[in-house]
C-alpha cells in the first residue's frame, strides 16, 4: 500500500502534465489499475503477466 501511494504522491510533483514524465506516470498508474482490475475480476493470470511485464512488483499478488 505505501508503493501506491507513493506513486500517486509523486504526480503532485510533476511540473508539466504534457512532459514525458507525467506519460511514465499516468502508464504507471494504468498498468497497476489493470493489475488490480484484473485480479477484482478473478484473472489471477492475466495480472500476473502485466505486472511481470511492466515490472511491477509481483509480491502484492497472490501467491508471493
């Protein structure tokens, strides 16, 4: 729980909504909305290949 809200705390830093680092950002945040959708949603496999993927820590899923 703090990784997430450390990731949302970090867009207050962002200067310039258009630069690429609000992108990385707000990919960040789909990728990990995805995850959480995901596993709601009974797709435990599905979850797992997106955070593996886009390199979210996989110790927040089930099973690690």
């Amino acid at each position: 729980m703090r990784e997430r809200l450390h990731h949302l705390a970090a867009v207050e830093a962002l200067h310039n909504e258009n630069g690429p680092e609000f992108a990385r950002w707000a990919d960040t945040r789909l990728d990990r909305w995805l995850v959480d959708w995901s596993l709601r949603n009974g797709k435990e496999k599905t979850a797992r290949k997106i955070a593996e993927d886009k390199d979210i820590d996989v110790r927040l899923l089930p099973g690690r």
